[in-house]
C-alpha cells in the first residue's frame, strides 16, 4: 500500500521530467513556503523547504552531497532525506546527519553552521528528496529565493502565508523571460502569495561576468510592517526603516577606554596642519597597523567592536575597522560617518530593497576640504582618496545621526587615475633581443599587482611571478636585475624594472630582420564569444596603458620598414599606435585604454571588433636590413 501511494505521488513528475531528457541532472521541483505569526509584537517565523531531484544520468553523481547552512538567526529542524530508486520501487533514508561549524581560518570567522550528508544509493534514474523546516529568528531576514539555479527546474515555487495585520514587501528581478505565475488566496485569518514558475533552465556563471544575482531570476520577500493595538509599527517599510534599525545597533556599540584610542589619533596628527594630511594618515594608519579578519557571529556580524578593543587587538573586521576611523577622525575634527554599502557582487538599491540584503560591507566616509572621500581600510593597498575597487558605482549609507542618514554613490574612478606607464629600450645583441623596461603603476592597476604579489607570489620566485603576471615576449624570456620601489608608498606610483632577454624573438630572412615591438599584449585574449556568451563582460576597473618604447638600430644595418599608424577609436576602449624614426632610433608610442566598468550584450560585436583590431597591430613588425 505505501509503496503503491509512493509511486502514484512521483508518476506526475516523471512525465515532467522528460522535457530535459539531456541533462545529467534536474530538480523536479524546489518549493519553500514561508509561515509568518504575530502575537504581542513577536513574530514566529517558519521556512518549510522542499526539494525533489533526479538524476538523469551517472556523470555527475557528486550532487548526492547535500549541505543545509544555518546561524544564529536561523536553525534547522525536521530534516526528512531519502533517495528513490524507481527500477526497483525502493526508499533508502539518510541515515547520518554531520552538523559543521564553518571554517575559521584566522582571516575569516562565522558563526554559520551546516547539517551535511550524502543521498544513499544514488546511480542513474534515482530521485531524491528533502524536506526541512528553517526557523527565522529575526524578522529583518526573510531572505530571497531562487527561482533559477545552477541546473534546470520542473517546478520553482515560493509561497507566504502572514496574517492579514501584516504588510508584506517583495520585489523580483531578472523575471521577464521566465513565465512567473502570482496568485493572491484571502483566507479568514491571513493571506498567502504564491509565485510558480515551471520549466526553467538552468544557469550558469561565466568567466569575467558578474556576480549571478544579476542575472538569476529571484525574489526578495520582506515584511513592511504589522498593526497591533490600534498602531502600525514599521519592520522595513522603507530605507528609514532599515537605519532605524542599523542605527539601533550602532547604539550597542562599546565605547569604553576611548582615550587610548585618541591618544594614537592625536599623537599620530600632532605635527600635521591640514584636515587632509590628518586624515591620510589616520587611514594610512588604520590600514597598516589593522590586520583585517571578517566576522559573521550573529548580531556580531552586525555591531562594530568597540574601537578601544580593536586597537587593542589589531585586528577587526570591515565594520570594525570603519567604526575605528569613525571615532579617530572625529576626534582630531574631521567630520565622518559610519556607512554602510554592497559590494558590486550586491545590484541592489536601498530605495527599492530596504533589507539587510542590500549591502554586505561597511566603510567610513570622511568630508575633507569640501570632498567626499570612501575610506575602506580593509584593503591594504588602495591609496587615501579613492574608494576601494569593488565598492564604485555603489549606493553608500551614511549615518549622519541617530535619525538622520544620507544615500550617495560611490563614483567611478576615471581612467586617467589608473594608469600603467611603460618605457622600453630594446636592442639587438647577436640575434638575441634585449629589453630594459620600467614600469609605473598608479592607482587600482597598483593596487591589483601589489595584491596580486603578496597573496599569489607563494613561491615563486620573482621572475616566476613576472613571467606569469606579465607574459611578456615568448616563452623563453629571461628576467634579470628586477627591482620594486615604493611597494608600501601609497602616495606615489609602484616602480618596477626589469631586463629581459629573448632568444628566438627576432627573425631574419636574408638580409631583413623582423622583429616586433609588442611584447606586451594586453587584452588579447579578452574577446567575446558571440556564439555562447549569455552575459555581460565585467571590467574592474577602467584604465590606460601608455608605452613608450624605443629600438635602437645596430651597426651595419638600416630600416627597412616600420608600420603604418594604427588606431581605434571608441567612447569606451580603444588605441592609437604610432612609429617614428630619428637617425638610428626607432619609437612607438602605443596607448591602450578602457573606460567602462561593463560591456553589455549589444556592445559584444563592438568589443571584438576592438580586439581583434589590436591583435592585429600587436602582429605588426618593424624590419631592418643589413647593409
């Protein structure tokens, strides 16, 4: 009997699941209906999950790992695992539930915790199926649901059921090429909003794309507000709502043995005259003498540490680091704010989701001299007055007082403030080519390669490094007599030189030699496919690459040839190269620069044509002959 109702529950998802007979493996349906009640301004929140998958094939057999996460505002209850074998009508239930803590590994620390397990008896055909409860315990953490995910979907569905004195807020994204259905049930005692969508695809990342959210269909539920004894009382009705409550825990914040903390401020500034020498070097400071470490600890993963205690210990996290320049700043007359912001990872608006889904970091934000300046001391290398790279474009909350707060955008940094200026001196030495290069590198193009050799480098030795971080000539370029300067002066532009040697780089032909001056090509393998590519391209940062490089013609030969000038030219991106000969000296002054943060779809053919165009110059080779 048991068997037979088993079957009869699965036969209509089996009919389903032919549509994507190709797949290895689908989720016959993925449902979560949210259960919300309110008595004596508490809510009770319950998140009942249910999840049916089957595999089509046994290539990929490693989704059997099932890992369910939770933290000190939620838990996990009434977990119900096991895996259907249809070929022979038979149930296998998980037996052994892991809970783990996450990782902790001194740069990073988290209160989450996971249930894990592995789906018995899985092979070609198998079904498996999960159901769970998550309890919600703070009404600011609905969190979003996903429609799409990383393989195709039978069935998605979201359901909320709330009493009818509580206003529930939702908005969805990426949903205009799926085909979302919303019913609205009024019951006796509440309401319940369902959203179903069926056969959807699956989505996945691709390189140098953005964060999926962008393009994932998905919701964001929030409740509003409620109404209880006469009074409506405000939960996130709006972005007011939203401060109110990250005001409330920056009430919470420890402010003892705050002298301590002056006493650096103050002794740190004392021979300093202006409001933007002092800030500098508190920022300078703070980066310096702070080593980062991120906190996800409940509430802790909200409320900044105190700044006596971060001082202290050296170390604290993105809002912990924030609160500390908050508090030294102020102290020595420079007016900042605590503020919170959404990495570019988080597209959101505060305006349009007014939830802690909006943003996942914390900066300080200082007025210095009429400018408005993002100090973000949890990267080390980004120079004072800049914002750090994967914070522009974004919305930042400033926290002007306990009622009072400001929205604003992080600008982008202009092109000209991230440059890569580069000399080069060739020559030809018994058919080897030489090179003498120095390289200076301001702005996020300083920051990427400093960071780059501090977490990357391992290792590697220095001409390792610089052989995979530049790719410069061919495969058997030598580095010698490499130097760095000013690594650790954030203020003035990295130095770095090197000389190179190149074996079978020039080619002679007779008479003429060939040999290309382009040992640098940047971008050139940055085109688009047109075929594949679903997303846009993400830029990190907008940027110009400046050359200067000069050959110098050896005895007994002439120029043969050097290339016609060479441009092309775009609001966005593009190049010029030019060639000039001097007596024995041949120059090419070559630009190359970028100055969006993204290429969309309808620009795809554009970008390429931009490459390919430059591939192509980068081919061009100037030619001497003996004489």
């Amino acid at each position: 009997m048991k068997k037979s109702l088993l079957t009869l529950l699965l036969c209509p998802l089996f009919l389903f699941a032919q549509d994507f007979s190709n797949e290895d493996y689908i989720y016959l349906k993925r449902h979560e209906h949210i259960k919300i009640g309110l008595k004596n301004h508490k809510f009770d929140i319950a998140k009942n999950i249910s999840e049916q998958a089957e595999f089509l094939t046994s290539n990929k057999l490693y989704f059997a790992n099932e890992s369910m996460h939770f933290d000190s505002f939620t838990s996990i209850e009434d977990i119900d695992a096991y895996t259907y074998i249809p070929s022979q009508d038979k149930k296998v239930k998980v037996d052994y539930i892991e809970t783990k803590r996450a990782f902790d590994n001194g740069v990073f620390y988290s209160d989450q915790e996971s249930k894990n397990f592995i789906f018995p008896a899985v092979t070609k055909g198998a079904i498996t199926n999960l159901s769970y409860k998550e309890i919600i315990k703070d009404p600011h953490f609905l969190g979003l649901f996903r429609f799409g995910t990383y393989v195709p979907t039978k069935s998605a569905q979201l359901s909320i059921e709330f009493p009818k004195n509580v206003n529930i807020g939702y908005i969805d994204f990426n949903t205009e090429n799926i085909n979302l259905d919303f019913k609205k049930e009024d019951t006796k005692n509440g309401y319940t909003y369902t959203w179903t969508v069926d056969n959807i695809k699956g989505y996945q990342g691709e390189e140098d794309s953005e964060a999926i959210l962008y393009y994932l269909p998905h919701i964001i539920v929030y409740i509003k507000n409620y109404e209880e004894d006469g009074k409506v009382h405000n939960v996130l009705n709006d972005v007011n709502d939203l401060y109110k409550w990250y005001s409330s825990l920056v009430d919470q914040i420890d402010t003892s043995s705050l002298q301590k903390v002056y006493a650096i401020a103050e002794d740190i500034t004392k021979d300093l005259t202006t409001d933007r020498e002092k800030a500098e070097t508190i920022f300078n400071w703070v980066q310096d003498n702070i080593t980062y470490v991120a906190f996800e600890d409940g509430l802790g993963g909200f409320i900044p540490r105190g700044a006596a205690s971060v001082c202290d210990k050296r170390y604290g996290d993105c809002k912990d680091m924030a609160n500390l320049l908050y508090e030294m700043l102020n102290h020595v007359g420079i007016e900042s704010y605590r503020t919170w912001i959404g990495t570019r990872d988080r597209h959101y608006s505060y305006f349009e989701v007014p939830t802690p889904m909006v943003d996942n970091h914390m900066i300080t934000t200082a007025m210095v001299e009429n400018d408005t300046i993002f100090l973000d001391a949890t990267d080390s290398y980004v120079p004072f007055g800049m914002p750090s790279e994967f914070t522009q474009t974004k919305e930042a909350l400033l926290g002007i007082d306990a009622d009072n707060f400001k929205v604003i955008k992080v600008p982008v940094q202009s092109a000209d403030k991230n440059t890569s200026t580069i000399t080069s001196h060739f020559s030809l030495e018994d058919g080897i080519v030489k090179v003498s290069e120095k390289r200076a590198l301001k702005g996020y193009e300083k920051v990427n390669f400093i960071s780059d050799y501090t977490y990357k480098k391992d290792d590697k030795t220095e001409e390792e490094f610089l052989n995979t971080t530049l790719s410069l000539g061919n495969n058997k370029t030598n580095y010698s007599n490499i130097t760095l300067e000013n690594f650790d002066n954030k203020s003035t532009p990295l130095q770095l030189g090197y000389d190179l040697s190149i074996d079978s780089y020039a080619k002679t032909i007779g008479n003429k030699t060939y040999i290309n001056l382009n040992i640098d090509r940047s971008l050139s393998n940055s085109s688009i496919d047109l075929e594949d590519r679903k997303y846009s391209k993400k830029i990190d940062h907008e940027f110009i690459k400046s050359f200067t490089t000069t050959f110098k013609v050896p005895e007994g030969y002439k120029v043969n040839y050097v290339p016609k000038d060479l441009t092309f030219d775009n609001p966005e991106y593009g190049y010029t190269i030019s060639y000039t000969v001097d007596g024995d000296t041949i120059t090419q002054n070559k630009s190359i620069y970028v100055k969006t943060l993204s290429i969309q779809n309808k620009d795809f053919e554009t970008w390429n044509s931009f490459i390919k165009s430059l591939i192509k110059a980068y081919k061009k080779s100037i030619i001497i002959e003996k004489i």
